[in-house]
C-alpha cells in the first residue's frame, strides 16, 4: 500500500518504486535509513514482516520527526493488520 500526498506525488512516488526496486536494497527491521534527492528526503524503516514505510519530506524536515510520524504509522497499521 502506497499513500501519498506533496505538490508532485507522480515524481515522488516513481522515486519510491526506483528506491524499493533497488537490487542492492537490503533493510533491516527496525533500521532507520534516509535517501536525499534533489528536492527531498526519503526517511523508511522495515518492519520483521517486510514491510516498508516511507515518509517522503523537504530538505528541511526535522529527521526525527519523520521518524517519530513512521513509528506511529508502523504501530498504527500493526495494530490494524
């Protein structure tokens, strides 16, 4: 599941799927990785299951925000699935 929401959604999420796709892309569950484009941030954790949330920010986003909004995104959905 891919939710998404920024000025050019199209552009961001082509850059998730090139991210995900990526063969040399190993994540560790609970890891906290960040990837900087031209324009924004990619902050994504794993979870033991293989699943991936991303956070798509500005340049300027406070990195621990972003990964405090993926933990509760994380226990929120783990609660619901």
């Amino acid at each position: 599941m891919v939710a998404s929401y920024c000025k050019d959604s199209k552009t961001s999420l082509d850059a998730v799927h090139s991210l995900l796709n990526d063969p040399s892309l190993s994540l560790r569950p609970g890891a906290r990785y960040n990837v900087q484009g031209d324009f924004c941030v990619f902050h994504f954790t794993a979870d033991s299951q293989n699943r991936v949330y991303i956070l798509v920010s500005s340049l300027r986003f406070p990195e621990r925000v972003a990964f405090a909004c993926l933990n509760e995104l994380q226990q929120e959905f783990g609660r619901q699935w």
